[in-house]
C-alpha cells in the first residue's frame, strides 16, 4: 500500500493538453490575420511571429508531456494515446509555422481568394481541435462524451470541405495563370494549407479512440 502511494499518479496531462490547444488556437488565428494583412508588410510580419510564438510555446508543452509520461507510473489515459495524441497537435502548429515560411521564402506577391478559403477552414479545424481536447477530462459524462464525438466529426467534415476547396483551387490556378512561377508558389502554399486539415482529423480520429476506450 505504501509503494502505491508513492508512485506518482495521473500527472497534468489534461492540462497541459488544454494549454497546447489553446496555441493551437492562437496560431491559427494569428496564421489567418497575416493572410488578411498580406498586403501590409508589418502587419504580416508582425502575424507571422505570432504564429511563431504560438509554436514554440507548444513545443515546450509537447516536450513538458513526453517528460512527464517518464515520471508518471499511472496516467489518466493510455500512455500512447497521450503520446500519439500530443504529438499529432504538435504536427498542426508545425504546418501553420511551415505554411507562414513557405509564403515568406517563396515571395508571394499576393493572397488568392482560396488561400483565404483554406486558411478560413484551417482556422476553424483548430478552434474544434482546441475545444474537442477541452472535453477530455470529463468524458465520464455522457453527454461530454456525445460532445467531443460531434466536434471531431465536425473536423472531419471540415476536411472534406478542404478538399472540394482544395481541388478546385488546383483546377483553376492551372486553368487560369500564367505566370510559371507563382503556380508553382501557390500549388505548394494550397498543399500545406490543406494538410492543416488533415493533421486536425488526425488528432480528431484520435480523439474519437480515447473516447470510445473511456468514456
């Protein structure tokens, strides 16, 4: 009885899963702002670092959770599906950082109504990612549970509709222009805009798992 409570218990996953959302979220927003402001050079870069921020801090989070997966012999959830899941956010902010440079490094001289459309519906992804993780620590409540399944297939959803925007921005960036370069640009900022959406399903299938398994 005394060697089990000495062993450290549950730990601050659920938390910490909150705080990274929560990036997730920002970075997201901030993602979106720098493309509403592409055309004003400080607002931009100035959105841009924000996005910046927003995935740094989430990777201290993410290395926060691995750290303490070590020191924690009894963890709320299974311990893969805290490490599957931390990890599979973490690949979210990384694409909305990746997604910020490659329109910085490939000089984009403007936003194209479907680089908004992909950016608007990443946006949302994330703002659903954040608030499906949120749920996670009450999934013993039915009606939570019912909750966090709605939401991770509002996700999916979300990312079907990527793919029809997706799609049809590939059809008409090779219909419509003319300049060689800026379609090579753009078909690769589509690209990385559309795998946002595919990183949240990721973490909503995810989610969809640990409810199932617990709830």
């Amino acid at each position: 009885m005394l060697f089990g409570k000495l062993l450290p218990k549950d730990g601050n996953f659920f938390e910490l899963f909150n705080q990274h959302g929560k990036y997730i979220a920002e970075g997201a927003r901030s993602f979106m702002a720098m493309i509403t402001y592409y055309s004003t050079p400080d607002l931009r870069e100035k959105y841009a670092s924000e996005v910046d921020v927003a995935e740094r801090s989430a990777d201290k989070v993410t290395a926060e959770v691995n750290r303490l997966l070590h020191r924690t012999f009894i963890t709320p959830i299974d311990r893969e599906q805290i490490h599957g899941l931390i990890n599979a956010m973490d690949d979210i902010l990384d694409l909305l950082q990746d997604s910020s440079e490659v329109m910085a490094l490939y000089d984009v001289q403007h936003v194209t109504e479907d680089v908004v459309r992909l950016g608007d519906i990443s946006v949302k992804c994330c703002e659903r990612v954040q608030h499906a993780v949120s749920l996670l620590p009450r999934l013993n409540q039915a009606e939570v549970a019912e909750a966090a399944i709605k939401t991770c297939e509002e996700i999916d959803r979300l990312e079907s509709d990527a793919d029809r925007v997706m799609r049809s921005a590939m059809s008409r960036l090779f219909r419509e222009e003319e300049d060689t370069r800026e379609l090579i640009k753009l078909k690769a900022i589509y690209e990385h805009l559309e795998s946002i959406s595919d990183r949240c399903e990721d973490v909503a299938n995810l989610i969809e798992g640990i409810v199932l398994e617990n709830s």
